[in-house]
C-alpha cells in the first residue's frame, strides 16, 4: 500500500478532476513516473502562471489529451521538481499532506511541505 508523507496510507488526491500519473486519482508514483507526479496540491493562479512561463501550460484544455484544463482551486498531482521550483521561486501552492506520496520527500523536506498544508484536509 503507497504510504503519504506522514508514513499513513495515501489518500486520493482528485477525482474532478482526475489527477495522478495513473489517472486514479491518487498521486501514486513508480519506476515508469519519470517526472514523479507525488505533490498533491490546491493549485493557484500564481502557480499555473508560473507552470506556463517554464512551459508547461496546466490551464488550457486538450481534450484530445483528456485533459479538461486546471483552475485555481482544483487540486492536482504535482511533479515534485516543479513543485520545489514553485517554492523556490515564492509561489508554491498548497499542500494535501495526506494524498502526497511519500516520493516527495526525496526533494522537499517533511517540515517545508508541512508549512504549505492545507488546514482543511479532505
């Protein structure tokens, strides 16, 4: 069973819409994740601005994807480098520590992603 950063079972992160490097809904991550998508995160206007100036454009839809666009407030299963780039560059969004995979804590420290929680976990 995939473990959270808390060391507890990993909860689901988005099912509308559906995140993970699956696309079950969980930011689970293996060997195939090469971008290891383990951050669940409340994404922010500052964040997906951000994500586009370095190229990777997480608001418009590509229905051909099956990808239907991110606004702020939905929540999404992060690469855990972009993630970190975000906090370095000061606009890192939240974080649902329970539905973030243990992975991530192979590039962010416990206590910084502890610092950027969400107070209402789901």
């Amino acid at each position: 069973m995939p473990k959270n950063v808390l060391g507890a079972e990993l909860r689901p992160c988005s099912l509308d819409p559906l995140t993970g490097f699956y696309r079950d809904g969980s930011c689970a991550t293996g060997s195939e994740d090469v971008g290891c998508h383990a951050v669940c995160a409340e994404v922010t206007e500052e964040f997906l601005g951000f994500s586009k100036s370095r190229g990777n454009d997480l608001s418009t839809p590509e229905p051909a994807h099956g990808f239907p666009g991110l606004r702020p407030g939905d929540r999404w299963c992060l690469c855990a480098a972009r993630w970190k780039e975000a906090l370095d560059a000061g606009v890192a969004p939240p974080v649902v520590l329970e539905s973030t995979h243990e992975a991530a804590l192979r590039l962010v420290s416990r206590s910084i992603l502890e610092e950027y929680a969400l107070d209402d976990v789901t």
